[in-house]
C-alpha cells in the first residue's frame, strides 16, 4: 500500500510543475493590455484638460483685447480676432467655435465680458479614431479702463 499514496504524491508535483509561468502569461495577456489601455485613457483626459484650458485662454484674452477697445464696435471685433488667434495656435482643432462679447457700453469702471463656445472632435483630439464631439465654454471679464479716452 505504501506505493500507492507515493505514486499519487508523484503525480501532483509533476501536474504541479506543468503550471510554472503561468503567471508570467497571465500578466504578458491579461495586465499589460489592462495597463496600455489605462495609461491612454490617462492620455486622453489629460488632452482634454489642455484643450479646455486652451478655451480658458481664448475667453481671457479676447476679454482682455475686448476691455483696450475704445469703441463698442471695435471691442467685439478685437474681442473676436484676439479668441480666434488664441485658438488658432493651439494644437487642438476647435471648430467651430463661436465668441460674444458683452462691452456693457463700455463704460469707465464698467466690465467686459466674453464667452467662448467651442466645439472639439474627439477624433482630432486623441490621435485615437474616437467618435463624437465634446462642447467646451468659459466666460472671463475684464474691468473697463477708468480712464480711457481721457487727454493728459
């Protein structure tokens, strides 16, 4: 009998070898394409994060150009320009986008404020072929000269 409880312990230590690396191919197959996936999906709300931020930077700008104006006119025009070259140098495609200005008169001590409205396709954003758009908004303001268009 004693042969027997051998030969059975004999067996599962060679089923037991027969397993070793398994874990080396559950990581190669299972984690690292886990891995890769998550470091793009990083990849894409970082990008994200630029391209609102580049919109944050259009609206402050324009909002800043917008407030030199001496004009109402000349405010929206320098207002639109300043968004548009903001947005034209980033590396995002944001089209299309849309920019108002709101000058309140352009009264001394008064605010201008704009708001830019872009829309940005996924595809162009990542690199990645993904489908839809995302909409982006920010409003910023500028304080009026006080002084503006008074003679020394």
């Amino acid at each position: 009998m004693p042969a027997g409880p051998e030969r059975l312990l004999t067996r599962r230590v060679a089923r037991l070898r027969g397993d070793e690396g398994s874990v080396s191919t559950e990581i190669a197959l299972t984690y690292v394409p886990l891995m890769v996936l998550a470091a793009l999906a990083i990849v894409a709300c970082l990008r994200l994060v630029s391209a609102d931020s580049d919109v944050h930077a259009a609206a402050a700008a324009a909002a800043r150009q917008a407030s030199l104006a001496r004009t109402p006119a000349g405010a929206v025009a320098g207002g639109r320009d300043a968004a548009a070259a903001t947005l034209q140098g980033r590396a995002m495609t944001c089209q299309p986008h849309s920019t108002s200005v709101s000058t309140g008169g352009l009264a001394p001590g008064g605010q201008v404020s704009v708001t830019v409205v872009c829309t940005v396709h996924l595809e162009d954003l990542f690199g990645l072929g993904l489908p839809g758009s995302v909409t982006l908004s920010s409003t910023a303001s500028q304080p009026v000269d006080r002084y503006i268009g008074s003679t020394p």
